[in-house]
C-alpha cells in the first residue's frame, strides 16, 4: 500500500475485532457477530467497525490487501453494520413525505432554528489550547478528507445540479491553487498546533460519536440510492459553515495562534458564503425539483447531520465541563 495509509487500529469490541481481523489476513471469510448494540449512533465498537469499512474506499489501511475493497464477504459484513447504523437514524430522524418546492425553505429553516450546543461559542470564547488540539484531532476523521465523501454523488447527478456540486467541490479541492486544497490547509493548522497531520493518525483515539459523523457521509455518498440524502447532507454543511468557522478562527487568534493556524477557518467564512447559497438553490432545490422522489431524501441527510453533530459537540463539552479528555486517549504534541 502507498505510505500514506494508515496502519489498522486496535479494536473495541467483537464487532471490530472481527472486521480487523479478517483484514490483517488475506481477503476471505469474515466472521460477523451479530449487531446488537445499546447506541448504534455512538457505539465505538460498531462505528470503528464501519468507519474502517468505508476507509476501504478511500485510503485503505497498510498491510491490508486492496482486493478486500470489493470482495463479497467483506461487503455483507458491512451491510450488516450499515443497516444498524441506518435503522437508527431513520428511527432518529424522521423523513415524511414533501413537495419538492418546499426543500430549500426547509432546509433555511432547520439551518435557522438549529441553535445547536454552544462548540463554535466555546472554543471562541474560553476554550484552552489543549482543548482546540482536541477539536481539530476529532476533525481530522473528516477533515483531512474533505470532500472526497461528497464527491461520491457526482456521477449519480446530471444537469444544472451536477455543475453546482462540482462548482462547489472545486474550492473545496483548492480550485486549482497549488497548496489551497481544504484538506491540505487543515493539515498546515494541525502541525501549527502540534498535532501530527498524517492521515488517520489519531483513529485510535477517536469515540464512535466522531466516527458517526464521518460514516454518516460515507454511508450517503458510497449508495446511488441515498444521492439525496448526501446532497441534504453537503447543503446543510455548507449553510452552516461560516458562522462557526469565523468562530474558530477569533479563538485561535485568542490564543495567539498563527496565520497557518487559522487559515483553513478564515478560507471556509469566505468561500462558504458563496457556496450556501448554490448548495441550497441549485444543488438540494435543483435536484428536488429535477427527481422529485428524492425531495424526503434530502431532508433527511440534512437532519442526519444535524443530529449526529450535535451529539459529538454534547461528548466534547460534557467531558471539558469536567475537566476530561474529549478523546480514548491522551494527546502527545509533535516536535515543531
């Protein structure tokens, strides 16, 4: 495998230690116990078993033979996984039928009334340095693939929609900057806080309700059948970044953070804004209004996210207010 996939993580539990054991072995059977957990959204034992599922799709882990990607055992295994997870949120987040042009201001208003737990407002206002490095190592699950799981609903959409999503993603791939990739500018600021920016570095320390969130989108973006639910997802995304993000960016500068620190939260304020408005109209209302079956679909992405954020913003302040670790284990800086 190339060197910049992750070594396999340890596992937490049988569901997990099943899938990584398969994995360290040449593709073949996989022994999947049954799904039977208290919490599908924020199990650790079921979401590193996915999560490592899809990074399959994506970077892969060392040593593991890339022909596990498509192999038939691997894939039940994963659906088994999948429909807990889906069940649960289908459960969570109910997704009622609605009239395709009635998506956007739905989406307006979810974005609107969402108060969501106070994160952006903590770590702008009080938030210590150990704790924005905890923040951006639980980010790093998505962030330092930013993109990539959105990206999946490009062939599956045409017209008008397809030509806004990838106006969209574009900047987010640093619209053909050298050294501007979203991605790449969340790494600058990982290293400018001592945080190790290689990808997949801190998977071990990451609880299952970080992995939701990123699964969520793996789940939306890898199926044809959830487009809908994946463009949902990417609309709210960006409606409700800047705001946040202009947050973090006063934070760090309270902390006397640097340029290369706060850059990726200064790009996302300025390049959000534009995105909102054609992720909203023309990418989530076009595609409503070009299959207008998908209409509930896309709701239900976009209340997906909603929820499984802010259940990861609940773990981070609940165990700051007590003086914890938001992580499984405890950070060591990297040299400068």
């Amino acid at each position: 495998m190339p060197p910049w996939s992750p070594p396999l993580p340890a596992p937490r539990g049988a569901l997990s230690e099943a899938l990584l054991a398969a994995l360290a072995g040449p593709p073949g059977p996989v022994a999947t116990p049954a799904v039977d957990v208290d919490d599908p959204l924020a199990d650790d034992d079921l979401q590193l078993a996915l999560y490592c599922a899809y990074e399959l799709h994506y970077r892969g882990f060392a040593g593991v033979d890339p022909a596990w990607e498509w192999r038939p055992e691997l894939l039940a295994s994963r659906a088994a996984l999948e429909a807990a997870f889906e069940r649960a949120l289908r459960e969570a987040v109910p997704s009622p039928p609605v009239a395709p042009e009635d998506v956007e201001p739905a989406l307006r208003e979810l974005v609107e009334r969402d108060a969501g737990p106070p994160l952006a407002r903590t770590l702008e206002r009080r938030a210590s340095l150990a704790e924005f490095r905890e923040f951006l190592v639980h980010r790093s699950a998505y962030q330092l693939k930013e993109a990539d799981p959105h990206s999946w609903a490009v062939p599956r959409l045409t017209g008008r929609v397809k030509e806004a999503l990838v106006e969209v993603q574009a900047d987010e791939y640093g619209g053909g900057r050298r050294g501007r990739m979203h991605a790449t500018l969340f790494a600058n600021a990982m290293r400018a806080l001592g945080l190790d920016d290689c990808y997949g570095a801190y998977l071990d320390r990451l609880p299952g309700t970080t992995l939701a969130t990123v699964n969520l989108m793996s789940l939306c973006g890898l199926h044809r059948r959830l487009r809908g639910a994946i463009v949902g997802h990417l609309a709210v995304f960006e409606m409700t970044s800047p705001e946040p993000n202009g947050r973090y960016a006063r934070g760090l500068r309270r902390l006397a953070a640097g340029p290369q620190a706060t850059d990726f939260f200064d790009e996302h304020v300025e390049a959000d804004a534009v995105h909102e408005a054609v992720a909203a109209h023309d990418v989530a209302g076009g595609l409503a209004r070009q299959e207008p079956a998908l209409a509930a679909d896309i709701l239900f992405g976009a209340n997906a996210l909603v929820l499984l954020d802010a259940r990861f913003a609940d773990v981070l302040l609940d165990a700051w207010e007590r003086g914890e670790s938001s992580l499984l284990a405890p950070l060591e800086l990297v040299p400068a």
